[in-house]
C-alpha cells in the first residue's frame, strides 16, 4: 500500500548549489519545464501560448525576423517586410517613394515595392519620434 507524501514548493530555482547543498533547502528546484518562478512564492504552471494567425506571409520563405509594433507584428520574411494585425492578412510595407505627409491604404499600396537584396536575419528597431538619438 502506498502512501501519498506532500512536501512544500517554496524554495524557487537554485542553480547555484550543487545537490548535496539542496538537500538541506527542500522545494528547490534544480531545473523547471513549462513552470515559473512564482513572484508569490513557490511556483506556477505557464499558461503555454496560443498560435497567431493562420499561416504567415511569403509562406515558401522562412521568417527573418519578428517584431511588436501597435497592435499588430512586423515580420521580415524572404525579401520583403510585411505588417499583420491577425496573422493571416498581411500589408507588404516595404514601399518606395512614400509621401512625407503619409498615405492612405489605397496610395500606399499602389505605390512600388523598394527591393529588398540579400536579407538576412533581421534585428528591427522602432524610431518614433522627430529627434535623433545615439
């Protein structure tokens, strides 16, 4: 017959002593997988991740790079550089001659595409704003 055995969670994630140190700090974790720190104590189950869209722009190329901006993603896939709000429709930015003053929807994908030679992958920064900065 077995006996059921709780022991606390409350020592976090201890990578910097060895086993025989742990021993004396029971509910240390040594290495967690799909679990967190809790900043209550102990620990907590991730909640995992949700799949973003249906499919992803220029799907015969691979995505370079990944970045947040408003309430969408910018993704730099192939040679071109794409805007999604949903992950399944996708705005082809990378466009030449824009106005300064901006564009509308119909203007600005009229306009044509500025090309793009050679990308690799690609590390974005987001400048907003009428200054210089660095």
């Amino acid at each position: 017959m077995s006996q059921a055995f709780g022991f606390s969670c409350k020592g976090g994630l201890n990578t910097n002593l060895n086993q025989f140190e742990l021993l004396t700090t029971p509910g240390a974790a040594t290495e967690l997988r799909n679990f967190e720190v809790d900043s209550d104590g102990g620990y907590r189950r991730i909640n995992g991740y949700v799949e973003f869209g249906d499919n992803r722009p220029n799907s015969s190329n691979r995505v370079l790079g990944l970045a947040v901006y408003g309430d969408g993603l910018i993704v730099c896939s192939g040679t071109n550089i794409y805007f999604t709000l949903d992950g399944t429709t996708y705005l082809q930015i990378n466009r030449a001659s824009v106005d300064s003053g901006g564009d509308n929807f119909s203007t600005f994908s009229g306009r044509s595409v500025s090309a793009r030679t050679a990308q690799g992958q690609c590390s974005i920064s987001i400048f907003e704003g009428a200054t210089t900065y660095g």
